[in-house]
C-alpha cells in the first residue's frame, strides 16, 4: 500500500517586516492587492523586510515523525505557525491532509482569566472538538494533566510548566492526524516528559504524524524518522536524524569557536623569562583542531620559549564551560609528573583522556609555576574547544555505561 502525505509543503516562503509602522503599511497595501486580484504579497523584499523562511520543501507521510532543528531565529516556529495557518506564506503551498493538534507556544490558545476547567472547553474547541466529545475525554485530559486542585482556578495563577501539561493534555485527547510541537516539552519536569512521550509513541502506533521542533538533539534522535535542518530560514539538510544532527551540530562547533592566531601570547601573566609562543588543541592523530569528540583524547599543546634555564616546575589546568563555573581543576604535582623547563623552545602536552563533556563548549585555563610556587611563569586563559556530542547520549557530560540484560 502507498503510503499516505498528510503534509506536503512545496517552495514554502514567509517574510516579515523589522519596522511596525511599515508593517502595517505593507499590510494594507497586501490586503488592497487581494481585494483587486492581482495577489496579496510581493515576492521581492521591500524596505525593512527580511525573509523567516525561503524556499522550504518537504513531505511527511501518515505514521511518521519530522525533528526540526537549528539555532534560535531560524525559521522553526514560523515554520510551524505557517503549517498550523496562524499566518499566511508569501509563497508556496501547504497542503495539510488531517485534524491538526499544536502546541505551538506555552499556554497559546489559554484566556488567563478563564479556570483550568473552561480553558479546556475553549481549547478544545479550537482543535475541532465539540463540546459532546471534549466532555467524553474530559477526565482523561485532567488526570493526564495532573494539575489536580488548580482545575477551577484561573489560568493565570498556573506555572508555565501547569500551562504546558493542560496545553498538551488537551491537544493529544483531541483525536489528532497531526501534532505541531515547539520545544513546549523542555518546560515540563523529567516524568511528565515521560509521558509525553509515551503519549506520543502511543499515537504514533495509531498513524498520527508528528512535527517536532526541539533543542534537544536526544528527543530527535531518539524519537524521530527524520530530521529537516533550518540555518537563516533555509533547509540546510534533510535525511536520517543522526546524519542531520551531525551536520547541525558541526555549524555550530565552526560558527562558535573562534581560531587561535599563530603566535597567540595573551593573557600569558607577568613579564617571566618563559613567553608563550601559541597554543593549539591537537587530536589523537597529531592535527591541529579546534573541536574534538566527546568520548576522545585530546592534547592541550603550549609552546613555549624560556630564556634561560628554569628547572623543575609545576602546572596548573582546569576547564570550565564557556562563561560558567569550572567543571575540572587539577595539576601536574597531583599526578606525580615531573616536569622543567630549559633554555629555548619547548611544549608542553597535556593529555586530556576520553573527553567526558558532551556537546558543548569549554575553555580551559593553564598556569605554570616554579616548583616551589614561589614565582608564577605564566598563564594561560580561555582556551576554546567545541566538544561534538556523542549521538547516544543526551545532557552535559558524558559517562561509560554497560548494560546487561540477567534472566
């Protein structure tokens, strides 16, 4: 059997306007060109205008999950809000093949002073559900949502985290084809997020197709057939979501790492007989680099020139999230290595064994001492180094795990 497009986007673009006064102006001009006839939008921008999304092309068959990823102000939400026909496209088309579901925006479509219990009913009946079946699956949206004593209080004493498991409660029980979410998943705690997706595995099985947008690159990987990659309101990469993810995250480590000069010395502390000469994170197989693996080793190289003969000495490193609290201090004294400078060019290497950071950036921060610390040589701040993240694991840092299955 065929398998069935319940959306079908084709050549899909949106403009919006930086300046309000001629957005408005813009907007009457538009709405008088539809009157007479001859099309409703430009297709070239005028002054003030920049294009959200241009050019967007895909199809998403019945059963199926899109992730959709890039930085923030790529054209995620616009996308979504288009797909949901909150706004208009300035061209191309959208073809939507079932009863939509979206949660686009925490406690969109919710009138603050309206309670939890009557929120429901105006919700609902925005989704399409009439008042005969929103009272049938009423019990079921309440317990899903769990805001227990809250149900007849105004919404606007609800936490965002209240606002988005009624949100969401309401658009699952609402016998959706299609689920818009954007990112609403990341306000709820851990076990709600479980059931959401539960929920959603659930209606998945029932040939509900979903359209994810989310920062969490283990939600797209770990629940999603594919992946679209928006980068300035363009697809950038459609496909498998491990290979999209891989392409995402490597623009970010190129656009978020600035390069070391050749000779950087800065930062290098007082006027000492040892200079730095430059710095470079160097991988595994002895290149030059500026991002590494999580998972993999990594050396830290400092060169060095030392006009005269310094002895034995001790070093200093700790590595820090970019712009956060150290994550890792140590030095070489601690791992019993002996260490000294003589007269003339040197390096030293520095280890770091299987990187346990996980797609992020992080800094790290030398200092070199006289053996006895009585004389700071030199220092070294806010080495950067982008750790791409291992696709098998979400959060922050990485930790070896085993698993074992006993009968």
């Amino acid at each position: 059997m065929a398998e069935e497009s319940l959306i079908k986007v084709e050549n899909l673009s949106k403009k919006f306007c930086a300046s309000l006064r001629r957005s408005m102006w813009y907007g009457v001009i538009d709405t008088g060109r539809a009157i007479a006839g001859v099309g409703g939008h430009s297709e070239r921008l005028r002054r003030d205008e920049f294009w959200a999304l241009q050019g967007v092309s895909f199809r998403l068959e019945r059963g199926q999950t899109l992730g959709i990823v890039g930085a923030n102000g790529a054209g995620k939400t616009t996308l979504l809000r288009l797909l949901n026909g909150i706004i208009m496209p300035d061209t191309g088309q959208v073809s939507i093949g079932g009863r939509v579901g979206a949660l686009i925006g925490v406690g969109a479509g919710f009138h603050p002073l309206l309670t939890g219990r009557e929120n429901i009913f105006v919700n609902a009946a925005i989704l399409g559900m009439d008042r005969r079946r929103t009272l049938k699956a009423f019990d079921a949206i309440v317990d899903f949502a769990g805001i227990g004593g809250f149900l007849d209080a105004p919404v606007r004493h609800y936490s965002s985290g209240m606002f988005m498991r009624l949100a969401f409660s309401v658009a699952v029980h609402c016998d959706p084809e299609i689920l818009l979410i954007d990112e609403v998943l990341a306000v709820g705690d851990t076990q709600f997020q479980e059931r959401c997706f539960n929920r959603l595995g659930l209606l998945r099985s029932q040939g509900v197709s979903t359209i994810l947008v989310s920062h969490s690159m283990m939600h797209i990987l770990g629940f999603c057939d594919s992946a679209l990659y928006l980068k300035r309101g363009m697809v950038q990469q459609i496909g498998e979501p491990e290979t999209v993810i891989r392409a995402y995250q490597d623009d970010v480590s190129a656009a978020g790492v600035p390069a070391l000069p050749a000779g950087n010395s800065s930062e290098h502390g007082p006027e000492t007989d040892v200079a730095v000469r430059r710095v470079e994170w160097v991988s595994g197989q002895g290149e030059v680099v500026e991002k590494a693996f999580a998972g993999s080793d990594v050396l830290l190289r400092i060169h060095y020139n030392a006009r005269q003969d310094i002895g034995p000495v001790e070093m200093d490193i700790a590595v820090s999230g970019a712009g956060s609290d150290v994550l890792f201090r140590t030095s070489s004294k601690s791992f019993h290595k002996d260490l000294a400078v003589r007269a003339g060019e040197g390096y030293f290497d520095i280890r770091l064994k299987a990187l346990a950071f996980n797609n992020q950036h992080v800094m790290a921060h030398a200092a070199l001492w006289r053996a006895d610390r009585s004389q700071l040589l030199f220092w070294q701040k806010d080495i950067p180094l982008f750790v791409s993240g291992d696709i098998r694991c979400g959060g922050r840092i990485i930790i070896d795990v085993d698993w074992k299955n006993i009968q």
